[in-house]
C-alpha cells in the first residue's frame, strides 16, 4: 500500500471518529474493502451504543419519577404519623407507652430523613437542580455549619473548635447546598467520635481553592475503604452498627463536585481529616 493510499485511509477514519462525536456518521458506498467493512462495524457500534445510552437515560428518568412518586405518596401519612407521636409525647404516659413512644418517633424520624436524601439524590443525579454559586465566606459557612450541629456535639460530650487560617476566605459556592454538604461530613466526625474528644473545623485558603477541613480523633478509616465512602449507602465495616443509612458523604461529594470542587481524604488510626476544596 502506497502513502498516498495509506494517508487516505488514515484521514477516512478520522473523519469517521469527527463524524461519531458529532452524531452525523453515516457509511460511504459500500465496497468489499477493508476500510468499508470497518464502516459496517463502525455504525452498528455507534447504533447500539446510542440504544444503550438512550435505555440507560430511560432508567434514570423511571427511577426519578418513582423516587418522586413515593415521596409524594408518602409524605402526608409520614407527616400525620410523626405529628400524632408528638403530640402524645406531651401527655402523662406510663414508662412503658413512653419507652414504646420513643421508638415510634426515632423511626418515622429515620424513614423521614432517608425518603427526603433519596429526593435530594434523585434531584442531583437528574439533573433537576442548578446549582446558584455566588462569593461567599467560607469562615461564615463553618461557623453556620458549626452552629447547627452543636447540640449533636454536645449530647455525646464532644467539643467542637473552630480555626480561622484562612480568616477571611471567599469562594464561590451555593451556600444552602454546601452546608448541607459539610454539615454531612461534620454530622459523620461527631457520630463516630469517642465521647468527650474534640472536633476541629479548620477554615484554609490557597490561590485557586479555599475550604474547610473537618478533623476528628475517631477510629479512622481503613486504607482499603477510602475509595468507596462517597459510594452510595455504603457503610464501612467499623461503623456498620452505627446509625446512618449511608447517603451523607454520597451526597457530599455531588454537591461539591458539582460546583467545580472536590473533597480529599486523608486516614489513620488516631483519626480523620475531610478536606472541602471550594473554588475561589
């Protein structure tokens, strides 16, 4: 095969690829070549793949509708369940009734946090929702996030300590969505802290990021687990009997992943440190 001949194929077969990438290929006159053989091969690659992508885009829209559907359905008797149990709480109850009260208002509590990460989810994976990233303070964040955990903190002895490195750090971020993304992260240091340790929330600040870190002195995560904590309803094996449903750092990482940042993870024996990287 001469180069001229060669040079033609080569730019068939790129033109092929510009083709495929913007949906427009289509086969030339069919001959019993080499080159035309790939073509036949090429198309009904490229036929099957987009069936694929199209069932797949199918799946996703069904499991939304249905996770949307059972919110919907759900909502009012979940809603009239945990109303009812609170206003029993308020009349005088024998220990028993109340002990059995209890149990009735942590579940539905339970069920009621899982339907609405399941909505959230289901809404970030969609597609749904936009993100509205804006400069904001990042100090100002920890101390919103800080703030709406401290009674968790405080009912498992755990003191929460708040450092400014970065004092005066701005990002771009949505600020409702990226509390609940660290809150998340917090909620998960103070669940699995020893009683009456400490929690440092640190904010830092560099050229093109600013955040937060989030430290705890837990058990730590093992090596072989870090790769899959941000999977969904994943539950490590030291915390398996711990409560949780395992949606929080899932939905973490999607809430800031999906405004430009990342999260960094870093583990040992005397601990975690969770690092949230904000673009600035």
């Amino acid at each position: 095969m001469n180069k001229r001949v060669r040079r033609k194929e080569y730019e068939r077969i790129n033109r092929m690829l510009d083709e495929a990438v913007a949906g427009v290929f289509e086969e030339s006159d069919y001959n019993e070549s080499e080159l035309s053989k790939l073509e036949v091969k090429w198309k009904r690659y490229l036929a099957s793949s987009g069936l694929s992508v199209k069932k797949q885009e199918e799946e996703r829209q069904n499991i939304q509708e249905l996770v949307t559907d059972i919110s919907h359905q759900t909502k009012t008797p979940l809603s009239n369940i945990l109303l009812y149990g609170q206003l029993l709480s308020e009349k005088n109850l024998d220990k028993e009734s109340r002990e059995l009260l209890n149990q009735i208002l942590y579940y539905s509590g339970k069920l009621d946090f899982l339907i609405q990460s399941l909505v959230k989810t289901s809404r970030l994976e969609a597609g749904t929702f936009q993100f509205a990233p804006k400069k904001n303070s990042v100090c100002h964040l920890a101390k919103l996030v800080a703030a709406a955990k401290e009674e968790q903190a405080k009912a498992r002895n755990i003191r929460l300590d708040l450092e400014m490195d970065g004092d005066g750090a701005a990002a771009l971020f949505d600020s409702k969505w990226t509390q609940e993304a660290v809150g998340n992260i917090l909620d998960n240091a103070i669940k699995y802290s020893p009683e009456n340790t400490s929690v440092t929330i640190r904010v830092f600040s560099y050229e093109m990021f600013a955040g937060i870190e989030i430290r705890d002195h837990g058990a730590g995560i093992p090596e072989e687990e870090i790769p899959h904590i941000f999977a969904r309803f994943y539950r490590g094996k030291n915390v398996a009997g711990e409560d949780g449903v395992g949606v929080g750092l899932f939905l973490a990482r999607q809430i800031v992943e999906g405004q430009g940042g990342y999260i960094k993870v870093l583990s040992n024996a005397g601990g975690s440190r969770f690092q949230v990287f904000l673009p600035r």
